[in-house]
C-alpha cells in the first residue's frame, strides 16, 4: 500500500477523534504525521492476545488494560483487571497519570481494533510511550484465547503447540479445571519492553 495512503487511512480517523475529545490546551502534539506513519507501518503497536492472556495468567503487575469502548458495554463485559476511559475522555486531566508513566504497559482494546487504534494514535501523538493496542479486540480474542478451534489433524507441530498454549490460559482465565498450562508447550510472543521516559534535569543554581 502506498505510504500517502497509508497517512490517510489513519490521520482522518485521527482527525475524527480529536474533534470529539476535549479541546486539548495543555498537551502539544509532539509527533508529526511522518513519525505517525512511520510507527504505523511497522505495526509496533498491536500486542498479540497470547501475550496479554499470559501477562493475565501470571498476574503480571506491568499490564494495564484500558476499554475504550461505552461504559454499557464495559459493565457488560471486560477484561480482568481492565479500566475504563472512553476515547471522549483521553485528555481528561484524571488520566494523565495512567499515561505519564514508565512503570505499566497500556493496553487498548475495543470490540475490534479501530476504536483502540484511535486511542493509541491520540496517546501517541501526545509523546506517550508504552502505548499498544490488543491485536484484533475482543473479537479475536474470543477466537483466539476464549474459544480457540482446534486445528486440522494435517496441521504443523506448531499449530497445535499454540492451540495448546490456547486451551490452558482459557481454562485458566476461566477459572476451570487447569490440564494444560499456558507456557508448557509454547512460549507466548515477548511482551514488549516498558521504555524509560527521559527526564528532565532540574536547572542548576538556586537563588
């Protein structure tokens, strides 16, 4: 796909999303369309479901899942331990601290990925690190971790491996019976490194 496309594939629903959030008076934007396309391109933002389903699992204390999808659909359903802040409410002064961190790993999930990948452009484009995004959504998860399908008897050694690795975080999250443990047979993908933000030198002197 070409790269003018690519740009306005994500910077008009960007564009969208700004104005329907808050006018924002004290966050400049600190990354330019370029750099936005650039990160897009490479796809860094989406966090396989195995991952965050084995940072679940093992009670990792760095994950930190944020909803952005409606508070009606949120109290339906929601990810262990996920937040709620709904992409109206991203430049809420309240939230600042969930972002202005480099302890936790954001995670933004919606039903698909669109919603998410709005919240993750805005967070992003106001110099946020650790910011992903849950590949596929809910939707995929479903598939994936909730109710994964079991491959075809002509399938690789590795197809079962991760359906294996499948079955035993949903038996786990699920509260069942445990006969498989997420990691016996296959290590989830790596979950990415929590960058450090600079931070600023206090000016020498005094009065």
């Amino acid at each position: 796909m070409k790269p003018r496309l690519w740009l306005a594939l994500f910077i008009v629903p960007l564009g969208l999303i700004i104005a329907a959030v808050p006018q924002n008076t004290t966050h400049p934007y600190k990354l330019t369309p370029a750099q936005m396309l650039e990160e897009v391109n490479t796809r860094t933002q989406f966090i396989a479901p195995e991952t965050v389903a084995d940072m679940l699992v093992k009670k990792d204390p760095t994950l930190q899942l944020i909803d952005v999808r409606s508070l009606d659909e949120f109290e339906k359903f929601s990810l262990p331990g996920a937040i709620h802040i709904p992409i109206a409410d991203l430049l809420s002064e309240q939230h600042i601290e969930v972002f202005d961190q480099d302890v936790k790993m954001n995670v933004f999930y919606s039903n698909g990925t669109l919603n998410a990948n709005e919240a993750w452009m805005l967070t992003r484009q106001l110099g946020y690190n650790n910011i992903y995004v849950l590949e596929g959504g809910l939707n995929y998860w479903f598939d994936a971790i909730v109710n994964p399908q079991k491959p075809e008897s002509t399938s690789s050694d590795e197809e079962f491996a991760k359906y294996d690795f499948r079955m035993g975080a949903s038996q786990a999250l699920g509260g069942g019976t445990v006969t498989t443990q997420p990691s016996d047979n296959i290590a989830a993908p790596p979950k990415p490194v929590i960058r450090q933000t600079p931070k600023k030198k206090k000016a020498a002197g005094g009065c």
